[in-house]
C-alpha cells in the first residue's frame, strides 16, 4: 500500500498536477515538513520564508490573517516559491455553496486563485463546491485538499462524515490533491496526498482546542506532508527548529518505506 510507496513513486501515478509536482518537490529536497506561516505581518513572513525555505516542501498559508496584504508581498511569495522550490496551500477552508466559493477563490482582494498552487476545501456543502473550484478558470494549475478530519478537540466530523468525503473526492481525480487528516482515510490512490497538521514537539494542545501529536506518531498514521506552525514559528530560532522537524519527519518517512 501507499505507506510503503516512495514519493517518487507516487509522483508517477498522481492524477493531479499538484500532488505530482509536490511529491517530486519532497523526493528531490528530501523533506516532507509544510511551514504554517501564521504571521500578521508580510515583511514576517518573507523574512522568516528566507530562513526555512529550504527546508520546506510547502507554506502553509492563511492570507486573511495579514495586516498590510499586497501584491507586492505576493510577487515575493511566488519568487521565495521558486528560488527555494516549495509550493504554496493557501489554508482558506472554504465552507460555502459553489457560486460564493468560485467568487472567494478568484475575487476580493486576495484573487486566490492567481497565486496559491492549492487550497483547502470543507466537504459540508456538498459536490458544488468542488465543481465551482473545478470550473473557476485559472491561468495556472491548481489543487484541492479536502477536510476529512480535524485536528481540534470536540470537532464535530464523524466516521461517515470522512467516508463520505473519500467517496466525494472520487468524482474528481484531477482536481484532488489530497486530504486533510489525522489517520489514513483511504489507501485507494497512492496518487494522493494525506497532509496531517496538529504537530509539536513541545506541548500535547494549545489553550484553544488544538491537539498535538508528535512528528513520529503522524507519519505512522499515514502523513505525507505535515504541517508545523508554531512549533517552528514562535520557537526562539525558527531555522534550526525547522532542521530538527524535518530531520525527525524524513527518517520517520524513511523507516516506513523501509516496511
Ligand atoms: F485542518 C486543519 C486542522 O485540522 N488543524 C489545524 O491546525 C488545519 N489546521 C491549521 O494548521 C491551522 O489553521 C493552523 O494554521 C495550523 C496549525 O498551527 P499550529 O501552530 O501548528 O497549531
């Protein structure tokens, strides 16, 4: 099964542009660690990319959070994505019927779609939602990653909620990216990415609901790429707190490869 898969194999069979480029990015820099980059401010964010960008696959990002948002920050983006080779998941959860979400995605002050290689998606409202962002014509490739389960404590998604999700996400093979999860919510297509935030080394949960688990403990539940906030961005030297989550991530992928 996919656990045992080497990313570039996976590469080989992802039907989504994504997905391929993404496990193509984690085989060839050797690391599968996702920054969460939940900073208020872009001059923060480009400053603390410059740090770690080359330790990361992908940024993890939510554009709503920033104070001073421009384009210019996202013309820095994108060249920080290509001088370091890491993609960009704009974090947006995007929770509405079809017709809001394909205006979310491409409109408004952040026009999503220009930048963000993919997005997160909540599979609540129903198959319209993957079929506005399927039809929302972009000049670059895009991915989706669907919700199939929480990381917060008390969430309200059930078994037949993340079955359910799997079974949606089917219809749409070259739009998926992956899922969002805490556990291997399908092994069908090893073509797919399972993204697993809620991860630190430091502290079990945050005051706020947030569950943590350790880097190990995710990638035995299936991660392919796991997503680290705080854990890097509030520690005292970021850098070489990304080397040590990406060290601990690749030898924890690497035993399991190994069987
Ligand atoms: F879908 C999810 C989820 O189930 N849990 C999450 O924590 C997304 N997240 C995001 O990952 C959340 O919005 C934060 O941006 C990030 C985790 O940040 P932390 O600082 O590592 O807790």
């Amino acid at each position: 099964n996919r656990l045992n898969m080497p990313y570039e194999k996976r590469a080989e069979v992802s039907r989504n542009s994504i997905a391929k480029q993404l496990f193509t990015i984690m085989a060839t820099k050797k690391t599968n660690l996702c920054i969460s980059v939940d900073l208020t401010s872009s001059i923060q964010i480009l400053n603390l990319l410059e740090k770690v960008g080359e330790h990361v696959c992908l940024v993890k990002t939510h554009v709503d959070i920033i104070e001073d948002f421009n384009t210019n920050f996202v013309e820095q983006l994108k060249q920080l994505a290509t001088k370091f080779n890491f993609l960009l998941l704009e974090d947006r959860k995007f929770a509405d019927i079809g017709n809001t979400v394909s205006l979310q995605y491409s409109k408004g002050v952040y026009k999503i779609s220009e930048w963000a290689d993919c997005v997160t998606v909540h599979s609540l409202p129903g198959e319209g939602i993957l079929k506005a962002l399927n039809s929302t014509s972009s000049d670059k490739n895009k991915g989706v990653l669907l919700l199939a389960e929480m990381s917060s404590e008390g969430n309200l998604i059930t078994p037949d909620y993340t079955k359910a999700t799997v079974r949606m996400a089917e219809k749409y093979p070259q739009l998926m990216t992956g899922f969002v999860c805490q556990n291997a919510v399908t092994f069908d297509d090893p073509g797919l990415v399972q993204l697993t935030p809620g991860v630190q080394l430091e502290k079990p949960k945050d005051n706020l609901g947030q569950v943590y688990n350790t880097p190990e403990k995710v990638i035995e539940n299936g991660a392919d790429v796991v997503v680290v906030g705080r854990g890097i961005v509030a520690s005292k030297n970021p850098e070489t707190e990304a080397v040590l989550y990406k060290n601990i991530l690749w030898k924890s992928y690497s035993k399991r490869i190994m069987g």
